[in-house]
C-alpha cells in the first residue's frame, strides 16, 4: 500500500467516525457545518472522506458531540457526557486561536528538527508557501497531514493537543473518563470510595519522588518488616 492509498483510508475512516458520532449525539450535517462555521458541503466532504478536517475542527465537533476526542480519531471507543453551555458561540474565535498555536507549535518543531520551509513542502509534496501559511496559522493543516509530519519532525500529535481553553478541557476529562471506564471494575470500586483517599494521595506523592528516593524508602519497609 503506497502513502496515497493509506491516506485515503485515514481520510475513509474518519469519515465514518465523524459520521457515526455525529448520529450518535443526535446533530445533522447543518448542525456541524454551523458550529464550525462552513458550508454544509464542506462537512458532508468531511463525512465522505473527500476533504480533510483540521484537528481543531475534531476538537471542536468532538466537544459538541460530548465524546472524547480519541473516539474520532481511534473510532473504536465511545463515552457520553453532558453539554457545556456558553462554548458554541466562541467556537470560531477558539478555532482561529487553535490554528494559530499548532502553526507555532508546527514552526518550532520544524526549526528544532533543523528543516526549512522548502524541505518540509517537499516531504508533503506542496509549495513552501502552504507550509509558510500553515505556521502562521493563515491556513489552517489537515489532519492527515499533521499526523504525516509529526514523525518527519520528532513530535507526536499529543504535542498539539489542547488543555486550556473550554473545548479542550472538556476533551480532556472526557479523555480521562474514557480511560478510567477502562480500568478493572476493582481498581476502579478502589478509586471512587472515599475512604480511600488517603491512599490515592499517598501514591500521588510517590509518584512525584526520584527513583532513588523510592528505593530508599523500599529499603527502610523492608528493614521494618523482617
């Protein structure tokens, strides 16, 4: 399978994904289209794997469909939760800032992976100029293209994530929602009873110790208990 062919069924796949949530939490295609402020065909060629989504835009749909972001970029995998109100209204403004931030988080990858405008474009077969309007933020990065880069430049998609506005807030939670539903139904009876909570502070701040700060404290349990 050459790259062509692969990034055919990337785009196939979330597709589908988008599609099947979108269903899901009960939107229609004018929904999503307003929400992220194109036109409807422009969505519908998302759904049908014709034209490539931005991160930012998953971002935001996977906020409005109210399931973690992993789900529509690993369509295997669904949570639900309730809806934020207040967010909608801003999702151009958090779009526009989001393209912003991954074009500089892209250019200092690239400067730190000592490659120019010129090598770059030529590994995703475009012009330096796309490449160029892309780490302004002028033009915002497919995400097939993003993933296509992240090894090219020593980065992983993690890094462009979004943690501090709404929309990525509540990714995240839902992220770490989707992850605890994964845990063993003991582990996760352990976490959610209260009584318990010393302990889950006391191996948070063992988790925070160097290794040979752990170590010594191993030795001295040991000394105790023999």
């Amino acid at each position: 399978m050459d790259e062509q062919e692969r990034l055919t069924i990337r785009r196939k796949i979330l597709g589908i994904a988008l599609r099947q949530a979108r269903e899901e939490a009960g939107k229609t295609v004018k929904d999503c289209a307003a929400l992220l402020r194109i036109p409807p065909a422009r969505y519908r060629a998302y759904e049908a794997g014709r034209r490539d989504p931005t991160l930012p835009e998953l971002e935001a749909l996977a906020w409005f469909f109210q399931r973690p972001l992993s789900t529509l970029l690993e369509p295997d995998r669904h949570v639900a939760s309730t809806e934020e109100e207040g967010v909608a209204e801003a999702i151009p403004e958090l779009l526009a800032l989001r393209h912003r931030i991954i074009g500089l988080i892209l250019r200092q990858a690239r400067e730190r992976a000592g490659k120019s405008l010129r090598e770059v474009a030529a590994f995703l077969g475009c012009t330096p100029r796309r490449i160029r309007a892309y780490e302004s933020g002028e033009r915002p990065i497919p995400l097939v293209e993003l993933e296509r880069l992240c090894p090219y430049l020593g980065i992983s998609l993690s890094d462009f994530s979004d943690t501090d506005s709404p929309i990525g807030q509540s990714v995240l939670l839902l992220d770490q929602v989707e992850r605890f539903r994964t845990l063993p139904p003991e582990v996760r009876s352990f976490v959610t009873s209260p009584v318990n909570l010393p302990y889950l502070r006391l191996a948070m701040r063992l988790a925070g110790l160097p290794a040979d700060r752990l170590r010594h404290i191993a030795e001295d349990l040991l000394e105790i208990t023999l």
